[in-house]
C-alpha cells in the first residue's frame, strides 16, 4: 500500500516539484495552498505524513502543527516542518516530528519521512 504525504505549503513552485520528486517513490500525494480546509482533507485523505510549510500565506505553520499535534485525530501523524528559515527543534514553538531547512536536498527530506512513516 502506497504512503499518503500531504503537503501543506503556499509555494506554487514546490507544490508542481513536490508530486513529480515522490512518484518515482510510489507515494500518493495530495497538495494544498492553504489551511482553510485541513481538517476535512486529512479526515478524507488520511496522510501518512505531513509536509508543512512554516509560513503559508499569513498563517504561521507552527501554531496549524500546534493544531493538529493537540488534536486526537491528527496527533500521531507525523509532521515534517518546512522552513527557509534556521530554527532549531527546541526553539520551534511547536512539537514537528522533524524540520527541514529550504533548501533541501531531496534525498536528506526522503531519509527523514522514511523514518517517520517506518
């Protein structure tokens, strides 16, 4: 059974790369560019992981994470903090399961949802 990734993230750049970087991987992936309707779409897609930006539009990424970590149907799914800014995961203001810096290299973001998702 192929693993579920969504990303979460207002980058129009890296939402077309995203997809075209994972299928080679087998991973079903679902983008969104903003977080009005998170909930409904986890609730229907059931990600195995998620990718979130840490600023999507005006909305801080940490406080969506605070979010989703707080809530019982979203607390176990690991979240993967994307960020163009260095923050350290003790200084981050919310509990990601990992932060990756932009850029990245996608074979380093590969290793780290591999090991969240084992």
């Amino acid at each position: 059974m192929n693993k579920k990734i969504l990303i979460i993230d207002d980058d129009s750049e890296l939402q077309s790369v995203f997809p075209l970087l994972f299928q080679y991987r087998d991973f079903e992936v679902k983008s969104v560019l903003n977080i009005t309707d998170v909930e409904s779409v986890i609730k229907e897609f059931k990600p195995d992981l998620i990718l979130l930006d840490i600023w999507i539009g005006d909305i801080d990424g940490r406080i969506v994470c605070n979010y989703l970590k707080s809530h019982e149907e979203t607390a176990n799914i690991p979240i993967v903090l994307i960020s163009a800014v260095l923050i350290d995961i003790d200084d981050a203001h919310c509990r990601p399961d990992a932060i990756v810096q932009k850029p990245f290299e996608i074979e380093y973001l590969l290793e780290v949802m591999d090991e969240l998702m084992m």
